[in-house]
C-alpha cells in the first residue's frame, strides 16, 4: 500500500545492490569454494537453487532469516501440481506443463553428484538435505520470484544464462495486467529500481506488472491467474484447425506446407475481440477455391479475395469456436466432478476452474463477434 499518491514516472522501490540474492551472493558463500572446483561447472540456476535449500537448513543461523520465513512452504505452479490436474489444462499449456515438471526432474537428477560433494558442510546425509521436494521448492522459488539482473560470464558456471536475482520486499508486490512499470537495475545508484507509468491512489495497494502474459503463461511460470487479463485468449492448435478442411480439396496440403514456411500455424488465438489475424489468415488461406489458389500470396498480405472466401473462413472459424466451446465446457464439468470427490485437490481445481472460465468467456463472446462479422460481410 502506498502511503501518498503516485504519480506516472515516479519510483515505487529502489533496492540496494546489496540486498539482492545472486550468484555473487552464493560464491561469496560457504559454497564458493565447492562451486569453483566442482567439474563440470553446474548451472547459476542450479547454484542458487542448491543456497536457498542450504540457507533454509541452517535458516535460524542465516543471514536471510527474515526472508526465508517470509517464502511460501509451498507454490501452485505445474511442477508442483498432481498429474489429474495437469492432464485438465487447455493446450499448449498442459504439454509446457509436462516439460515443465520434466526439466526440474532432470535437473534434480544431473545435480545430485554435485550435491553429494557438499556432504562436509552438513552434520546429515545430504540425501535428505536436498531431497527433491527441495529442490521444487527451491526452483519454483527462483522462477516465480526472481527479477531479471544480467551478469557476467563466470569460468565456474556453465554456459547457461546467468540473470537472475532474488529481491526480497520487492518481490511481495503483486501482478496486475492493468498497470504499466519499468524497471530495471540502475547502474548508476546501484539499485534495482521500479517506477509506475500508470497512477495510484493514496492507500491503494500496489501493483506491478510482470509482463505482457495471457494467464496459461502467468500459471506456467508463476502459479496463479489474472481475472479479466486482456492478454488472455484461447489457442487454436493444427489438428483443431485442420479438422474441419474437406479431404478431397487436392490442394490441401499444400496449403499446409505453406502455412508452416509462413509460421501461420502458430499462435492462432481467439481473443476477447474474436479470432485474431493470424487465425483468420490461416482460415482464409486454407478456404481458397481451386480457381483462387493463386491469390495465396495476397492472402498473406491482408486483401480480400472474394465474398465467397471471406464467407468460408468466418463460418469455418464459427465451427471451430464451436467445438473449443463444448470442449472447455466439458472440462468445467469434470473439473466440478472432481472437485466434489477430491477434497485434497480443491485449490489446484480452482485455478485450472477460473482459467476454463475464462477460456469459455472468451470463446463465447468470439462467437458473437463472428455472428456480427459474418452479417457485415453478407
């Protein structure tokens, strides 16, 4: 909350230099030693991760006492979400989900002989010191909280990005897709510094902005959803697109492999304005008449082809609206299903709930959109 109105371009925090969480931090460490000489060089990912899960051991003697207590025990990211309700996501958020939870397992995995070497500094067996639900926690940790801070290279680290940074207090600010900020680390005061571009009220709290996501990203990476984000949109993948096309047009794939050279194939969305260009140029693009096929360059470029073209596409992309449509209602109704049966899954459902809703608000106000569009072209 904000003791005084802020106006655009007025700092909202500066956080010193000092009291940020980096892989200076850890090399300045206990570990540093361990790091150095550690070969092959692990990840600065994986260095943090293997301090945070030190520091929390040993928290009531760390330095960063005040802020490990201040860490969630537990997140609502995918990794670490039950498999029934990752197999609920909306596509192509359920198969980031899946590489998702199979990266940090395999990260786990290749870090484990570096975690063995560090078995002086601890009075028990490693093994149970970096457990792999620490090393979640300590992952989702990092990805869900960490500010953007590059770094130089360093010979004990592998080639992996080295940007990231803790930055506690001014990680407990929340996310809003409404409110514009910039920031960044100021070399010159050697803070990194955050400033609103948009106004907010004495006493009101405040909000920063994480990026421009729709919620399957905002979920992915940071485990929760925006109500009425308008990044939002539902996402239209080939088989869905492809599955409405009449077999017997002998130009059809073709006009696949052409949508592919183009990278129209992907990012097709509904959003909360209807379907978007890219989806309606693919559409269009896939509807020419043998005579028509070839203005598909055109196509491409925006222009109309003909009345008859426009037509197909609008009521080809009302078909697939449609089917998206039926499809997320029946995954609401399993999700309420389950809920009823699987107390212990109830907040991971509900998150899964709000974003079909949302997808389900989306589809059928694109379906409205559609209709109108449709009579303007009639």
């Amino acid at each position: 909350m904000t003791t005084k109105a802020l106006q655009a371009g007025q700092l909202i925090i500066a956080l010193p230099e000092k009291c940020l969480l980096t892989t200076d931090t850890v090399l300045n460490s206990y570990l540093g030693e361990y790091i150095i000489k550690w070969r092959p060089p692990i990840s600065p990912l994986t260095a943090l991760c293997t301090f945070l899960i030190a520091e929390k051991y040993y928290h009531k003697k760390s330095v960063w006492q005040p802020y490990l207590d201040l860490l969630p025990e537990t997140y609502t990211c995918p990794v670490y979400l039950e498999q029934q309700a990752v197999n609920l996501f909306p596509e192509p958020l359920r198969g980031k989900a899946l590489e998702q939870k199979s990266l940090v397992e395999q990260q786990y995995t290749s870090s484990k002989s570096f975690f063995f070497s560090l078995q002086p500094l601890f009075p028990e067996h490693v093994e149970s010191v970096f457990s792999y639900s620490a090393f979640q926690w300590a992952w989702c940790t990092i990805n869900t909280r960490t500010v953007y801070m590059k770094h130089p290279q360093k010979e004990c680290f592998s080639r992996e990005p080295d940007n990231y940074a803790l930055a506690p207090f001014l990680d407990l600010l929340n996310h809003s897709p409404t409110v514009q900020v910039k920031a960044a680390f100021n070399e010159r005061t050697r803070c990194y510094e955050i400033k609103t571009l948009s106004h907010c009220a004495k006493y009101q709290e405040v909000f920063i902005n994480y990026g421009p996501h729709d919620d399957q990203r905002l979920l992915l990476e940071y485990g929760f959803v925006a109500a009425s984000n308008p990044h939002n949109c539902v996402h239209v993948d080939t088989d869905t697109l492809l599955k409405y096309l009449i077999p017997e047009d002998k130009q059809r794939h073709i006009k696949v492999s052409i949508l592919q050279e183009y990278k129209l194939l992907d990012n097709l969305t509904f959003g909360w304005d209807g379907p978007s260009w890219r989806l309606l140029t693919a559409l269009k693009l896939l509807c020419l008449d043998a005579h028509q096929f070839t203005s598909w360059k055109k196509v491409l470029l925006g222009d109309a082809i003909s009345e008859r073209n426009e037509k197909k596409s609008l009521d080809l992309a009302k078909k697939i609206c449609t089917s998206l449509t039926e499809k997320t209602q029946r995954a609401l109704h399993k999700i309420s299903r389950l809920k009823q049966d699987n107390v212990d899954l109830v907040n991971q459902l509900s998150f899964l709930e709000a974003l079909h809703t949302e997808d389900l608000n989306i589809l059928l106000l694109s379906a409205e959109n559609l209709l109108q569009m449709n009579c303007t072209t009639i």
